[in-house]
C-alpha cells in the first residue's frame, strides 16, 4: 500500500491530553511511566516519613499500630512496584530504541496497554486507603497471617493490584525482549549494544520467569481468602507461600538493581573520556548474576525451618552472587583508572551509588553468614542493608540517570548548582537514616513494629535516623523543583553535551518521533564515539577534524530530510490500550469486592472486550490519521 | 565539547565522606548495648554466632577500605586537570585482571564457607539426653505460652506459663515450637538467633545461658516475624536463675492457686467468672484442684502443644510484666487494661470467635471501678 501525501512523510508530534492517551511513541510512554514513579515516590515518600516521625522516641503516638500496619507494607509495595520498577521501565522505554538505533518498541500499542494497566494497578493499590483500608499484610504478604482476616478487603488489594502489575510488565518485558532481539539497526550486534540495554534484556528475562511464580502465588492467595480453599492456611503450607514469593522476590531485587547498574555503566565511561573497562565482563556479570537470582531465593527464609542442609547450600549460593557484583564494581573502578574524570553531576551520583553499592553488597555477604543472619534476619539490619542496596544503589543509580539524560529528553540542562545541593543533601541524609539501622539491627530492633518500649536503648539511633530521613525529603523537594523550573528554563544543551557515547547523542534533543533520519550502520561498541574520535598510536583519542564541537547535528550528512523517509512507517495513535487496561482495571475492582464485585466484574470484562476487538480491527493507518 | 562548570576538588569531600562511613560501620561494631542486643552474647550459642559475625565483619571492613581506597585513589588522581589538554589511553579492559578480581573473591569467600557452614549445624543441633530441659511453646497472636511438658504437678498437670520463661544456669533447653494462628518468630538475641514459630509445623531452638539473671533484669525478646495489629507488642522476658532458684520457682508454679474465702479477693474471684470464658487458671478450692477455665490443645506432627486461649493465670501476681511481655505489672497499668485493653494494647477483639478458637485480643467487658479493683486484688495474690 503506498499512500503518498506529504503530510505523512513527516510525522508531526501532536499535543493535547488526548495525544497522549492514545500516543504509541514510546518516548512519550517512558515519560508518562517516569512521572508516574515519581509521583508515587513522593506518596512512598511521605509514607516513609510518617514511619520515622512515629520511631522517633520509645512508644511514639504519632501513628496507631494499624496505620503504622499499613504504611509501611504501602511504602514496600508502592517503593518497589510503583517507583523503581516502572522508573527502570521509563529509561527502558525510553533508550532501548535509541539505544539499538530504532523508531520504536516492537509492539507500540501493547507498549502502550502495558502502561495504562500499570497505571490502573497503582489506582487501585494507592486508592485502597481511602476504600476500606491498604494492605497491611506487610508487602511479602505473608501466609496464613495475609490468608487470615477476611473480614477486611485489604488483602485483596494487594492479591488484585500486584496480579496486575505483574500482568503489565510481563507485557512490558516480552516487548523489550522482542526489541532487542529483532529491531537493532544494521551492523549493532549483541555484543554492540550498550550496557543499559543489555541489563534491560537481562532484566525482562527476570520478569518473564518469576512474575508467574508470584502470580500463581497470589492466585492461590486470593483463592483462600474468597473460595474456601486452603493453600496456605487452614491444613495448608504457609512455608509453600514463602518458597512462591522469594523466587519471586529475589529476582526481583535485581530487576530493580540491574537497570541501575545499567545506567551507571552508561556514565561512568562517558564522563571518565574512556570506553567501559571489561564491557564482555560487565555484560556477562550481569546475566550471572540473573541466572544466579534464582538460585538464592531459600536466603530469605534461614530461620523458617528448612534444615541445616538447604540452609547451607543457599549460603554458599548467597555467597556467590557477590562475586559478578564485585566484577561490576571492579571494572567501573577500572573504567575511571586512568581516565579524565569530570564530576559533572551524573558523574558524582553514580560514584555516590557505586561507593554505597559497595556497603549493600558487603553486608548482603554477612546475611549469606547464615547463623549470624539468624540475628539479622528481620531485624532493622536487614532494613538498612536493602536501603543501602535499592536506595544507595538503585535511587542514586535513576537520580544519575535522570541527569545525565534530561538534556536529551528537553535540550536543556538540570541546574548545577540545586543539583549539587540535592546531591550532598541526598548522601548525607541516606547516611545518616540508613546507617544507624545496622546498629538497631545488631542490638535488637525487629523489623515492622510500630513501637518499642523504653531501656532498649533504641532512641539515640532512631532520632538519628528521623533526622536523616527529612534530610533526604528536602533533597527531593530540590530536585522536584528543579525538574520542574529547568524543563522550560534550564540551560540549554545542545545535542550532545557530554561528549557521549551511545546512539542517542547523535539525534537532536528533544528526539523527533521517529527517531533516527537514517537508521545508523553500526560498527563498533559506543559507535557514537568512534564517529567522533579515532586513537593514535599510543591508544589516545583524537578528535577526528570532520566533525564540529559538542552539537554534532543529527549526522546531517544525508544532505536532506526527505530522501530517506519513504520507507519510515510510524504507528498510528489508538485509544483501544487504554480501554482494554481500563476494562481490566475495573475487573480488578470488582475483584476486590466479591460476591457483590461480580457485576463489577462483569462490565470490566465487557469493556476489556470492547478494547481488545477494536485494537485487533483496528485498521492500519498511517501519519496519525485515523478512518 | 562543553567545559567543566566547576571543578574544585570534590575529591577530598569525598575522603571525608569515607572517613565518616567508615567510622560508623566501627561503631556498629563496637556499640553493643541495650539488654536486647546481638552483640554481647550471654551463652554459647549467641557467642559462637557472634564470634562468626566478627570474623566476617573484618573481612568485610577489609575489602570495603580495600575498594573504597582504590574508588577515592582513582577520583583524586584521574580527576580532569585544567592544564592538561591530553585524552586518555583508550582500554577497553585487560582479561588477566578480570580474572584476578574474579577468582580472588571466590577464594576469600570459599574461606569462611566451612566456618558458615559447620556453625549452621552447631547452632541447629537439637540437645538430648534427661539433663536437657524440654519447653514446648505455642505462639499466638499476641502473646507467648510456655509448657515445661516434663515438669509434672502432684495433681498430674505439667507446668504451664505466659510470656515469662523461666530457664535454669548452664544447662541446655530445648524449645519445641509451633504456633496457634500465623507465623511468629522466637527471638531472645542474647542467648540464640531467632527461629520462625510456624502453623502446621515443629521447629526447634537451643537456649543455654551462662548465669543467672537478677530478678528485675530478665533477658527481653520479642516476636520477630511480623504477625499482625500487635506484633510490636508481643515481647517476652527469659529469667536465667540457678538451679536451686529454678527449682524453688517451678515448686511454686506447679502449686494450685489458693480460691479466696473473704475480702475483696472473694469479690474479685466472684467476678473472675468473666475471665474464664478464655483463661484458665488452676485453682484449689473446696472441691478440690481444678480448672475452672478452658484447656485446649493443639496436635501438630505428633505433638501436642497446649494451645490455649489466653494466657493461665493461676501464677499471675509472680510475673513481672503482663500483655506480653509490654507492660510493668502493677496495679495501675492492670486497672488501665481492666478498664479498656485496646487502650493499652492494640488488638481485635470485635473479630473473636471463641467455637472457632479465634481469638484476637481481650475485650473490653465494661468493668466497673469496684470489680476492676477487686481483679486486682485477686490476680496479685495469686504468686
């Protein structure tokens, strides 16, 4: 079919909220997932503050045992699931293509359902609150206790709104697996392309085998509570529970570290003026340690009662996983050696996240130490472990991220100086509430208890802690503002402004929707580099004299913006993604509310019909036009 | 390309920072403190998991100087210099290094393997033999119980207990485990790690404390799986004493109550009938020893746990705390839970359901002053 108007050959970028709702660019919909986490960042956030106020001093009365109860499973669910899983989604969407020198996902419109189920998902979780109550079963959503009172709906909110979260990024995963795998421009084979997408890859991996695991779990859950059957309570298993979530659960640690590890690997080169020490290495630790995250689930559970010699076996599996961890560490350190190294900000929250990775992982090693992780476990040690993992490593992985790439997604620059200001503020305030924890963790404090009683010794610590976590709160604000202020007036940046590596240095910031004029022919890792620098014989770059300064144009060597674009086919804008999630979105609801739900369900399931036969007739069309 | 904004000497910031982590991760090594801590062990047990805990803490404080050094080193000296125009040596990497920094973590971590390992069969071995003292205990939301099932009273009733174990000197106990509802975990740090106390199964925990305790400072611990509105507050205390402390101890609690004839213990035992709808006590009165409230069991592989609905009374005016462990017992903290125990305590009572054995805390019966007095009376009689 040639359809042959003007008009088509360059697709505009409409505005308007409903350009949005329909949009299939996935730069638009890695944008929407970003604004979405952070929203729900500052929700969790908020969340985790009234936490702290209540800690504060011995029998705090700030928060009643049962608002406690659901504040912090909330700040759990909503931190993992709705902040770092989808901001991971975000540069996804948003790089792989660009990343792999290509115009879009390979499924554009269920690129764009995955988000609005996402979407609908943390409605319906966040909205728990105001109807009848959040989940207060803690977010690993223990057995029989989450099984226990069927009297509340909170559990079903839970049982409901992971179920579809998980439904949204096993779509969401499928998709970028299929990018990688089919869309990557001509010449970028696997071991081309850059370290973020291939930690994106891995993760997708992750998602696709463990998300089942954990949503035959929540079935069984679900079932339990609302049909009688006894999986888990009653004659049931509660340690089967335990065993489906944690081979859940702990790859979904690295779904959440890995896309952060990714990012830095992206950094840590460019502003280092050399190539990624040991990138075949960098590439294979991270698939290691995926394929071992499957392996170490049984560490989560040492004092459940699984024998001497399970408990062993995962130990010395523990053990390992820290092995390609330190490999990554090693070659970012070895990335810097002997390099140019410029403490712009991306760079100074990548070196913040390495320095603090390095105290996560180590005292994961002790939890691997498993009679000594007899103490640990479930004590306020465990807690700063993981927020030295997830909020060292992975927030000020993201935070790194967001600045490095804000020019590309505006043209303009973060301001410096606020930038720096988030930054030491970050760092000192995560320091100062996280690592008192270990010290509560060692002299006694169990994890999720909303008071403790006086002469423990407790408060010194936990004040310290409180103090530190408003710190970390004003950091935000700074950073919220200064996204906010430097989107319209921000320094500009040109296209380039880092001297970068990858292939979204080489089109013009903000991106046009289709991408690339020309999709590039690839020919070495970090091709973007090799275009601009060549070695001499010592091995040092030289700037190659044909190519200007920090703005090198979209490689405007093609002389012209119209005489490649007549095989360049953009997908057309469609609202039936949304209509499909929100059909399934008001299933979910229903859901919830069993038996009186069922009706509920059942103009979900009509509107999830609606969707999905108008998606699936929906006539090709071309340029945004619609029949 | 765009030049450096500003550049002044991050690097030695940056030491600062490092200095300051370091010092805290010493202090968290150092700072054993508190009656509830992991780190001044009491017996054997938690001292071979401490010991354990030191020897992986050096290492580990080892290589973190080791990496944090050589991340710092690298900053500083790397740093983009303004006189310098020259690039970098463009390596892409160097494969006999990545195996160095691959093969040297699996050897370090291949050494503490076997202590890891011989330390986890330590710890879970199950103490035998007629010295060992064998407790079963059932976890319940929210509150713990105890039963020393070789401990036998004259009138044939072993010795049963509340959120206060009673443990003689440098002997071995061996803690037989299940619960009553959802999953708890024992966890006393000064003498053990914790073990999960689950539904459906038998777990077991080895105890053995060095020396007794004084009477008011008893070892503290806690629920530490999270089971529900009041898992902060199902806390438990351990008295250690010597054996001949013990045995005094365990002579008084196989003893009846004695039922009250006159004065205000009459009138409180008249309005103890309230109170046995869920607790038990073991009283000996005209006709003779019985008990005038329910007794429940529990049978899980095999064994059969008291499992009752709250926690026996017959020797509550001997415990220090009540409410599990929470509050001091005494005579204004028992009047505040008399007149209103979710005021206290945070619980489900609306959700009890007695014929189904549910219980999810103590209601609020609207006792009056006088009734609420006299209890007190009652209960702190019975030593």
């Amino acid at each position: 079919m040639v359809i042959d108007t003007s008009k088509d050959l360059v697709p505009a970028r409409p505005t308007g909220i409903w350009s949005w709702i329909t949009t299939v660019d996935h730069k638009r919909i890695g944008m929407m997932y970003g604004i979405t986490a952070l929203v729900a960042f500052f929700v969790a956030g908020l969340q985790a503050l009234l936490i702290r106020l209540q800690l504060t001093n011995a029998n705090g009365t700030v928060l009643s045992a049962d608002a406690y109860n659901q504040l912090f499973t909330m700040h759990g669910l909503t931190m993992l699931l709705i902040v770092v899983m989808p901001v991971g989604a975000a540069f996804m969407n948003y790089f792989i293509p660009l990343h792999i020198g290509a115009r879009d996902v390979a499924f554009p419109r269920a690129n764009a359902f995955s988000f609005w189920l996402f979407l609908f998902s943390t409605v319906i979780l966040l909205s728990s609150f105001v109807l009848g109550g959040a989940p207060d079963g803690g977010w690993f959503g223990y057995a029989p206790l989450s099984t226990q009172l069927e009297e509340y709906v909170r559990m079903d909110y839970y049982a409901v709104g992971a179920q579809l979260l998980g439904v949204a990024s096993i779509m969401a995963s499928a998709n970028f697996i299929a990018t990688v795998f089919t869309m990557r421009a001509p010449g970028m084979s696997l071991m081309r392309i850059p370290v973020f997408t291939w930690m994106a890859v891995v993760v997708s991996f992750l998602l696709i085998f463990s998300l089942p695991i954990f949503g035959v779990g929540l079935f069984q859950m679900f079932f339990d509570r609302n049909f009688g059957t006894q999986f888990f309570g009653g004659g049931g298993d509660p340690l089967l529970w335990q065993h489906l979530f944690w081979l859940f659960g702990h790859p979904e640690v690295y779904v959440l570290i890995l896309p952060a590890m990714g990012i830095v690997s992206e950094i840590i080169p460019v502003f280092s003026r050399k190539p990624l020490f040991g990138y075949p290495f960098v590439v294979f630790s991270g698939i290691a340690i995926g394929f071992m995250g499957f392996g170490v689930w049984a560490h989560h559970m040492y004092t459940a009662g699984l024998g001497p010699v399970a408990e062993a076996g995962f130990g010395v599996a523990t053990m390992m996983i820290a092995v390609p961890t330190g490999v990554k560490i090693f070659n970012w350190i070895g990335t810097m050696w002997g390099g140019k190294i410029r403490f712009e900000l991306p760079m100074l929250f990548s070196i913040g996240f390495v320095s603090l990775f390095v105290i996560g992982g180590l005292s994961g090693v002790t939890h691997s130490v498993v009679p000594s992780d007899y103490q640990q476990h479930d004590s306020y040690y465990v807690v700063a472990h993981f927020h030295y993992v997830l909020f060292g490593g992975g927030v000020f992985g993201f935070v790194a991220g967001a600045y490095y790439w804000f020019p590309k997604w505006t043209g303009r620059f973060l301001d410096k100086r606020q930038g720096l200001w988030h930054f030491w503020l970050m760092l000192i305030g995560f320091n100062l509430t996280f690592a008192p924890m270990h010290i509560l963790g060692l002299n006694g404090m169990p994890r999720r208890t909303y008071r403790y009683g006086e002469g423990l010794g407790f408060e010194f610590w936990n004040q310290v802690a409180t103090v530190g976590s408003f710190i970390i709160g004003l950091s935000f604000l700074i950073f919220a503002w200064n996204l906010i202020r430097s989107r319209k007036h921000g320094e500009l940046a040109g296209d380039d402004p880092w001297d970068g590596r990858t292939l979204e240095w080489s089109i013009s910031s903000p991106p046009p929707v289709h991408n690339f004029d020309e999709i590039p022919v690839v020919e070495h890792v970090d091709d973007y580099w090799h275009r601009k620098y060549a070695t001499d014989e010592e091995g040092r770059a030289v700037r190659m004299p044909d190519v200007s300064g920090g703005t090198v144009a979209a490689d405007t060597d093609t002389g012209g913006d119209d005489s490649h674009e007549e095989d360049m086919h953009m997908p057309s804008p469609s609202y039936y993604p949304i209509v499909a999630a929100a059909g399934i979105g008001t299933m979910g609801y229903g859901f919830v509310y069993l038996p009186v739900g069922w009706i509920v369900v059942g103009i979900g399931a009509l509107i999830t019909m609606w969707g999905v036969f108008g998606w699936s007739l929906e006539p090709v069309t071309r340029g945004g036009e619609h029949e | 390309m765009k030049p450096t904004q500003r550049n002044r000497e991050p690097a030695g910031r940056f030491r600062v920072v490092a200095l300051v982590a370091v010092l805290g991760l010493s202090l968290a090594a150092c700072s054993g403190s508190g009656p509830q801590t992991a780190l001044n062990p009491e017996g054997p047990i938690a001292d071979s998991i401490n010991d354990l805990w030191q020897l992986v803490f050096i290492m580990a404080t080892v290589v973190f100087i080791i990496v944090q050094g050589g991340l710092f080193y690298a900053m500083g000296r790397f740093r983009e210099r303004k006189d310098d125009e020259s690039e970098p040596v463009q390596l892409h990497g160097n494969t006999k290094l990545e195996i160095a920094w691959t093969i040297i973590p699996v050897v370090i971590l291949a050494s503490i393997g076997y202590p890891i390992v011989r330390g986890i069969f330590d710890v879970r071995t199950i103490p035998e033999g007629p010295d060992v003292l064998q407790v079963q205990v059932t976890g319940h939301q929210w509150w713990w119980e105890f039963e020393y099932v070789d401990l036998v009273g004259d009138d044939g009733r072993t010795l049963v207990t509340a959120n206060e174990l009673y443990i003689p000197e440098r002997t071995d106990v061996n803690l037989t485990m299940t619960s009553a509802d959802v999953i708890h975990s024992f966890w006393v740090p000064v003498l053990a790690g914790k073990r999960d106390v689950v539904p459906n199964r038998v777990t077991n925990l080895t105890l053995h404390a060095n020396n007794a305790t004084p009477p008011d400072q008893p070892h503290p611990g806690q629920c530490a799986e999270y089971c529900g509105l009041a898992h902060a507050d199902m806390r438990f205390k351990v008295h250690v004493r010597t054996q001949a402390d013990f045995d005094n101890w365990v002579e008084g609690q196989l003893a009846p109550a004695a039922e009250p004839t006159e004065g205000a213990a009459a009138d409180g035992y008249a309005a103890f009938t309230t109170c046995i709808a869920c607790h038990n006590a073991t009283v000996a009165g005209s006709d003779g020893v019985e008990d005038v409230g329910p007794v429940r069991t529990l049978e899980v592989d095999g064994v059969t746990f008291t499992s009752s609905l709250a926690p026996d009374l017959t020797h509550f005016g001997s415990r220090m705390t009540f409410g599990a462990g929470t509050f001091e017992n005494d005579r204004e903290h028992l009047a505040r839970w008399l007149a209103n125990p979710v005021d206290l305590k945070p619980m489900r009572p609306e959700l009890n359901d007695i014929e189904a054995g549910r219980i999810l805390g103590m209601p609020n019966f609207n006792l009056s002053d006088e009734d609420i007095d006299n209890l007190i009376t009652l209960l702190e009689g019975w030593k």
